[in-house]
C-alpha cells in the first residue's frame, strides 16, 4: 500500500519536472528567436541620417480664435447628403480675430466666488 501512494507522488513530481523544462526551452527558443529577427532588423540611424531644422527655423504654433461651421443644406429636401458632403472640419476660422477680453466688475466664471456685476 505504501510502494502504491509513493509511486503516484514520484509521478506528479516527474510531471512537474517535465513541465518546467518545457517552459524552459520555450524560454530559450523565444530569446533566440528574438535575436535573429534583431539581428536582420536595420542598425540606428547614423548622426547625418537624424532629423534636421528646416531651413525657415523652427515651426511655431498659431492660435487663431474658431468658430462653428454652418452644416450645408441639400438641394432637395428629400436627398440625403453624405459625409464627403458634410466635410472633415467642424468649425472655421473666425472672421474677427481680435480676443475677448476679461470686463473687470464681471465674474471670472460661474460659481468664481466673485461679486459678479454690480
């Protein structure tokens, strides 16, 4: 009885150990695998291969005030229009430029704490 119940326990440890060096040559097959596919890849770009400055200088950002854009209305009002229609931009760019300024004696926004107009 004894023999039996060691025997059953040998075998799950062997399966353990089976496992375990199949989990180990996936990992070894995996890491040399890696680096063949590394070694075909293309090296770093070389310092004259960087990017460089256009030569106007560096790009700056603009900042223009928007507005929304009108959706356009089809010819007959049963046709549909479709997105290629409708366009990719939802807003345009505003014919008066000039920024709204901040009105002292106005709060700054809504629940602000400010007195508000008085």
């Amino acid at each position: 009885m004894y023999e039996s119940a060691a025997g059953v326990q040998v075998f799950g440890y062997v399966i353990i150990l089976v496992a375990g060096l199949a989990c180990v040559a996936g990992l070894i097959w995996a890491f040399r695998l890696g680096s063949k596919v590394r070694r075909r890849e293309p090296g770093p770009p070389r310092p004259d291969e960087q990017p460089t400055m256009p030569p106007s200088g560096p790009v700056h950002e603009v900042q223009e005030r928007r507005e929304p854009d009108e959706v356009p209305r089809a010819a007959d009002n049963s046709e549909r229009l479709t997105p290629h229609q409708l366009g990719n931009v939802g807003t345009k760019r505003a014919d008066d430029q000039q920024r709204s300024r901040w009105s002292p004696g106005s709060s700054g926004s809504f629940g602000g704490g400010g007195g508000g107009q008085t």
